[in-house]
C-alpha cells in the first residue's frame, strides 16, 4: 500500500471517530465482503468509503460531483468495471483536508434520499 493511501485510511479512521456520535451512522455490515463492506452508512445507506484502491469516496449529488471535478479535488469514481458513477466523488489524495467537510455533506444528501 503506497504512502498516500495508508495516510487517506488514518483520515478515514479520523472520519470514523468524528461521526461516532451519530445514533443513524454504522460503519459496515456484518458479513459483508467487498464494495462497501467497511464503509459509513447512514440509515443502512453508504455515504462513504475508502476504495479498494485507497481513494476517499463519497456519495453527493451529481452536480456536486462534477463541480468538485472540475475544481479538480476529485473524480467520478470508477468501481472497477470502466463505468463511472456520477454521483459518487473519488478524491485525490492532495485533496486529504476534504474529506470530512465532504463526508458531512454525503451524510446529509444520503441521509434525506432515505
């Protein structure tokens, strides 16, 4: 694992603890393997996660993805098949500092689609 992904997965840890009061938010599912299997969910719901490749991903609407990617903070991300989702946001890892203002703002999109 590359130097940056290690430090996004601490980011993530970090991510984790700030939303360990929220009595809607888990974190995984038991008995759940691969995408999302250890991700924050609200109401059952991914929000965000770390990817397999060890990318900050969160779920926003798709006007917000493509202004983040145009601001260049991130990426539509690609889960693997070659077929990007737009609305979820794949950060670069420049854009560390991000990632919980983000992740606050996936929460509450995710949060009132349920």
């Amino acid at each position: 694992m590359s130097e940056a992904s290690e430090e996004m997965l601490a980011r993530f840890a970090e991510i984790i603890e700030a939303f360990a009061g929220e009595a809607t938010v888990s974190v995984g599912q038991k008995g759940k393997k691969g995408f999302g299997s250890s991700a924050l969910q609200v109401n059952g719901k991914i929000f965000a996660m770390i990817s397999s490749s060890g990318n900050f991903v969160v779920k926003l609407p798709k006007q917000r993805v493509e202004e983040l990617e145009a601001s260049e903070l991130g990426a539509k991300f690609d889960p693997g098949h070659g077929r990007l989702m737009k609305e979820w946001l794949s950060l670069n890892h420049s854009s560390i500092n991000e990632c919980l203002p983000l992740a606050r703002e996936a929460l509450s999109f995710v949060a009132g689609k349920s």
